[in-house]
C-alpha cells in the first residue's frame, strides 16, 4: 500500500470533504480517504502510485483546487 497526501484549496465543511472522498474513491487502485478539513489535508491510501493528473482532476470536477497544480 502506498500513501499519498495532499492538501486541496476551498474546503469549508464537511460536505466538501465528503465531495472530495467521493470524487477520488473512483481512482484506479484508491483503497482508503481520510479528508480533514481544518488542515485541508486529503490523505488516499491505494495499492500504488496515484498519476497526480488523475487527482487533479477528480478534485477539480468536484469544485475545489489541487494545491500545487
């Protein structure tokens, strides 16, 4: 299992974090979300490495900005 963290620009509540898990629980391989709002911090736990494109653009399609993109 490989970890990756990020941190995603606009989240206010937890309706956004639940957005943000829903968007990505659909990428290849993604086997865990934890979304923690108040330090706008995504952690995806999956069984290899995540094309950061692919991340980008599930958190896009729900609303919110990838940080450092």
């Amino acid at each position: 299992m490989t970890e990756h963290r990020y941190t995603v620009l606009g989240m206010a509540c937890d309706h956004c974090a639940t957005s943000i898990a829903e968007a990505l629980e659909h990428l290849p391989g993604v086997t865990s979300i934890a979304v923690d709002v108040d330090t706008d911090s995504v952690t995806v736990i999956s069984t290899g490495n995540l094309d950061r494109a692919d991340v980008h653009a599930a958190v896009d399609a729900a609303g919110y900005e990838l940080a450092g993109s």
